[in-house]
C-alpha cells in the first residue's frame, strides 16, 4: 500500500481484450510500458485503454455489389456489420468466403479482428428448348446444353423437301431465319414448317 522513498516501482499496463494501451497520465507521461516509477512523493497514475478498431474489406467475384450496415471504414471490437449481396443483372448470389462462409444472405458478421470476405456471383445459365412441328429442323449455334446469361443464340430452320417454313412462337415470333435469341431466361421456342403449296390462277399466273 505504500513505498519508501526512492523505491522504483514498475507499472505494467494490461489490456481487456479488444483493447490497447494508450499512455500514462497524472504523474507519469508517455506511453513507454512496462513503466518504471520512482517513489519521491505519493503518486496518482492513470493508465488509459482504447477499444481496438478494425476493418472489414469486401472482395466481389463475378457481377454483383456489397451494401455494409453501418459502412464504416474502421469497426470497434465486438461490434457487428451486416453485408448484403446484390447480384448484378443475370448472376445469382453464390456464397461467402475468407473470413465468412455459407450463403446466409445478409450475413451479421462479428468483428473481432481485420475481416477480408469474398462474395462470389456467378452468371444465370439458360435452358433453350425448340421443338418442330411439320417437317423440318432447326440448328442452334452455338449448339449447348444451357446458355450463359446474355449470350445470343442463332437458330436457323431448315424445312424438308417439299415443306417450308412458316414461323417461330413460344418465346419467339416473326418468320426470320435465321433467328438471332439473346438468352435472359429458360427459351421454349417452336419452329412450324408445312407443305409447299403453288397456286395458278386460269392464265397460269
């Protein structure tokens, strides 16, 4: 409880987690630790602590953004920062990684240290499915199971001997052919051919 005098008595500052130490005040300055105190009087000391502060650093893979709630460039220890995944236009949402995992969408992410997560967007693939009716085919280029987002398929028809073609329905109309499909979401697209037919008026016109 007390020293006598010329007695050296060493301070040792010792931080709460997710704290630091900062400086002496009162009868000591600085913020040299641990402290050697030389007793040549009675002593006030007072030892300041600060929260630790961190930042949360967003990588984005893919199209597709990430919204911080609070945005903030430094974060206090044990606070918490919720991140939304926003896919661009023709991607999906595919999950976390680094110092977060899963797909929970949005994610309250505990910071506790320096947080660096990945979100990873990948691009919409398509189906596109055509059907004929009558004689005929139709060739996709390029000729794929499922299509990425965007992507423009060309589909051309080629009606049998004797038949033509008439049009496209489904998620297509018109009668041009080739057809240029630009690929946003599941195609169901028909091709009608039929039987040729000519007809001449009494003067063979």
């Amino acid at each position: 409880p007390t020293y006598g005098s010329g007695t050296s008595v060493t301070l040792t500052p010792i931080p709460a987690p997710g704290y630091h130490f900062v400086s002496w005040g009162g009868d000591a300055s600085g913020s040299t630790h641990p402290l050697d105190l030389l007793m040549d009087a009675n002593k006030n000391v007072t030892a300041t602590f600060a929260i630790n502060t961190y930042p949360v650093d967003v990588t984005v893979v893919g199209s597709g953004a990430v919204a911080r709630n609070p945005n903030q460039a430094l974060y206090d220890y044990g606070s918490s920062v919720q991140l939304t995944a926003t896919p661009g236009t023709g991607y999906h949402f595919t999950g976390w990684s680094g110092d977060a995992s899963g797909a929970a969408n949005p994610l309250a992410l505990n910071v506790d240290t320096t947080k660096s997560v990945t979100a990873t967007f990948t691009i919409n693939t398509y189906a596109l499915n055509v059907v004929t009716v009558a004689g005929g085919t139709v060739a996709t280029s390029p000729d794929q199971a499922a299509y990425d987002h965007g992507t423009v398929v060309q589909l051309t028809a080629t009606p049998n001997p004797g038949q033509s073609f008439v049009g496209w329905s489904g998620d297509a109309t018109g009668a041009a052919n080739p057809l240029g499909v630009t690929m946003d979401g599941v195609k169901n697209i028909t091709a009608t051919f039929t039987y040729g037919l000519t007809l001449a008026t009494a003067d063979g016109n």
